[in-house]
C-alpha cells in the first residue's frame, strides 16, 4: 500500500473499531495516559499518514442526542488540565480538511469541539466546558501533533454526561453507529492524502 493510503484507525476498545482492507487498526486503551503512550509508540514503531480516532462518547442533555448519533471534533479540549496554557496545551485543533472529508461522508453529523476527561461519565468541569465528552481524543490528537501527523476525532453518542446508570447507555446503537461509517471515513480521508 502507498504511503500516502497509510491510515490509522485508533480507539480505545476493539468494539468501537471496524477492521477493513486498507487501514491498520489500534486498540490504545482507556482514557488519556494509556491513549497517549499507545499512539506515541504506535507512530514511532510505524509512522501513518493520518490518524482517525472513533469511538463513543457522552453528550449534553441540553441537546438530546439520540443514541449512536455522530459527532465529528472540530477540537480536542482536555477538560482536567487546570494548568495555564504557557505550561501545558488544552487544546488541539482537528484537521480542517479532515473535517470537511468528514462532513461530506456525515453530512447530517454535527460539528464541534470534544472534552476529554480521564474519568468515566465525565466531570462537571468538563460537562461545562464542552457538549460532547469521551475519553481520549486530546491524547491522540496531540500525539499526532506532536509527529506532525493530520488527525481527526469522531464519536457516536452513547449516553448522556454524567449518567451513572449504565443501563441507560445506549452501546449497541453507538458501537454499530461508529463501525458503520468508518470504512467510509477512511476512504474520504485517503482520497486526501
């Protein structure tokens, strides 16, 4: 495969990957430590082209998100720094081609900026910071900024932030949600690269 069809597709557990010809695929674990040191040691063993990071996330309830419903990341925040940004990025912006590729593949998706948070059904911190929360996106996407590598985040809504009856989270609907369009996703972005 050329260089250039190189593609990473990473999220954290294997049930929110789609296995397909012409990607590689990895599982970086949960939340952001764990992301960070897999996707460092992924792109230092064999260098992609770009990376896209899937996986399910929480919404707000204020916008009553239906289950499996996409989100494609315009940015990554990481919703548990409280450090000034001189000291350490909260921040990485998605790839703005990447985002166009994805709107044309999710055209009914919305578009924003996705928390991280290191905690499992989120924070009120983070819930006030962003819309949208999941658990390792900023990793991924700063360890692709770092190698200089073009990355996007996209979610599928599993439940609402800050829901703790489990019974309430919709996974079926967002695990087929996210493998069902990657293999699209994938496509657009290569014909980018």
């Amino acid at each position: 495969m050329p260089d250039s069809a190189r593609i990473l597709v990473v999220a954290a557990t294997a049930r929110e990957l789609a296995g397909g010809d012409g990607w590689r695929t990895l599982c970086c674990g949960v939340g952001p430590v764990e992301s960070a040191a897999a996707v460092a040691a992924e792109i230092a063993r064999e260098r992609p082209s770009a990376i896209l990071h899937v996986g399910i996330a929480g919404g707000s309830p204020r916008l009553a998100f239906a289950p499996g419903a996409l989100v494609i990341g315009t940015e990554a925040h990481y919703c548990d720094l409280s450090v000034s940004t001189d000291w350490a990025p909260n921040t990485v912006v998605a790839e703005s081609r990447f985002v166009a590729a994805a709107l044309r593949v999710l055209p009914t998706a919305v578009t924003m900026r996705i928390g991280t948070s290191a905690r499992i059904g989120g924070t009120d911190q983070c819930a006030r910071q962003c819309e949208v929360e999941a658990m390792e996106g900023f990793s991924v996407l700063r360890a692709a900024h770092i190698a200089g590598i073009p990355a996007i985040e996209v979610r599928a809504i599993s439940n609402n932030i800050n829901e703790p009856d489990r019974a309430r989270w919709h996974f079926a609907d967002a695990f087929a949600a996210i493998t069902t369009v990657t293999p699209a996703l994938v496509a657009e972005l290569r014909a980018l690269l």
